[in-house]
C-alpha cells in the first residue's frame, strides 16, 4: 500500500521527497510520507537509518537539505519566524531520554508550565489549572511539582516529558523512541499511557521506534527505512504479517512479540 497522496483533505501532515545531507553523506534520501488525522504511522528501522532526522525534518527542528513538509496543507519549511512559532503550538515531540530533555534545574511544575510562559495569553489560574489535569492524565500526583528531576525514576520522567508535550494540546506528537531507554515493564507502562493519551486526544501521531511488535501494538499505518530511504509503506497489520521486502522481515525476526 503507497503512502496516501499529501493533497488528500484527511492528511495533517506529509513530507515529500526529503534529503538530508551533512557533507557527501546523505543520511535521509527522499522520503515520502503522510499521516492521516487521528492516526498514528510508526517510522521503523534499525539504529542509524536516519527515522529521527526524518522526524526533526517534519518539526522543522533541523533543516532539510531538499524536500518538501506541509502541515495541513501549510508549506511549513516556508514559514515565517512567527508562523512558526504558532505552528509549534500544534507540533510537540517526546525524546528518546526522559532525563536529558528535562532541565534539571527546574522543578515539575516549572517544567510543565514552561510552554504556556513561552507563548503567552495564559493567566496564572488557567496555567495552574492546566499543569494539575495535565500531572493527573500523565498519572501522576500533584503533589510532585514541586520536586526536581533527578528525583524521579525514568519512567516518571518520561511521563513529564509528555504532560509538557500536551501542554498547548498540540494536534500532531512525535514520539522518538519514548521508551528505548526504560526498563521493559516501565516501557509497557508508557506505551500504555500513550495509547490512551492518542485515543482520548484524537491525537495525529510518528511514533519511531526498531521494535516492529511495538509498532503493531500501537500504531495504524509503519513505514519502514533502511539506511536513508523507505524500502516498504503500508497498512501495519498487512505489513507485520505479509512483509514483502527481506529488510521488513529480517526486523521482525529480530525483535520478540510482546507478552500478552
């Protein structure tokens, strides 16, 4: 199954023919993908195969060297300074280390609160309000905020990076490996959570991860890279049972079913 057309009027968000280049390595060689609203596309590979670059290409957190992403139909590697700044309030992504994408100078509730000061327009009452559902659909309780975070096991730490990440109620979430540096039952827990964060929020998600059992566990659509370029696309329950390409096969082969 091709990735849909980027002009299609369900699509959030697309990236057509992407290249990212440092010197004569080309690291991302013209990828093309697309993710429908409410859907979640999981971008699979081994360690290397550049899924992350193709992520922060997308969040425009890194600039490509060729290509084109647009989010909801908007041309986003063409936007202003400003506009995208506003465009970042609908994109958020959750990183692959739960410690180092929180400063550790700050406390939880300054973490979390962090985007609402960012971009401004929020009263104090509403910003409490909000960091206190926020601590609350993440499971945790309120009475953490005011703790720092090195006082948190990885996977609480993870679960701040995520109430930080919805803080604005972004529409499209990235999420790079969210788990590859838990502890398996810890993992389970997290996926778990985003499950149900996707499920309750309508959330549009890249989920990138190596694991393909992770992928059909949580995911509608994969992709799957090998070294700079997608070698297969498709429907996740058709590509995880009838894998057309050997590298698809090798990937699942390599990577154990998760307990029941």
């Amino acid at each position: 199954m091709p990735p849909l057309a980027p002009t299609e009027p369900d699509v959030l968000v697309s990236a057509t023919g992407l290249v990212k280049s440092y010197g004569s390595a080309r690291v991302v060689d013209g990828v093309s993908l697309s993710i429908r609203r409410g859907q979640t596309l999981g971008l699979v590979g081994e360690s290397g195969s550049g899924k992350s670059t193709v992520a922060r290409m997308i969040l425009r957190l890194i600039e490509p060297t060729a290509g084109e992403v647009r989010f909801e139909g908007e041309d986003v590697l063409a936007a202003s300074s400003s506009r995208l700044r506003a465009l970042r309030q609908r994109m958020q992504i959750v990183f692959q280390d739960p410690y180092a994408a929180l400063n550790p100078r700050m406390s939880v509730r300054q973490i979390v609160a962090e985007p609402f000061a960012i971009h401004g327009g929020y009263t104090r009452s509403d910003v409490r309000e909000r960091v206190f559902g926020l601590m609350a659909s993440v499971g945790l309780e309120a009475d953490v905020l005011d703790r720092y975070p090195h006082e948190f096991s990885g996977g609480q730490r993870q679960r701040i990076n995520i109430a930080r990440a919805l803080a604005l109620k972004p529409e499209f979430l990235v999420l790079d490996e969210p788990v590859s540096a838990l502890d398996v039952s810890v993992g389970a827990q997290v996926i778990n959570l985003l499950r149900d964060l996707q499920r309750a929020h309508g959330l549009t998600c890249l989920f990138i991860s190596h694991s393909m059992p992770l992928v059909r566990y949580l995911c509608d659509q994969v992709a799957v890279m090998q070294r700079g370029r997608l070698v297969e696309v498709g429907d996740v329950l058709s590509v995880c049972e009838h894998p057309s390409e050997p590298y698809t096969q090798q990937l699942i082969a390599a990577t154990p079913e998760l307990p029941a």
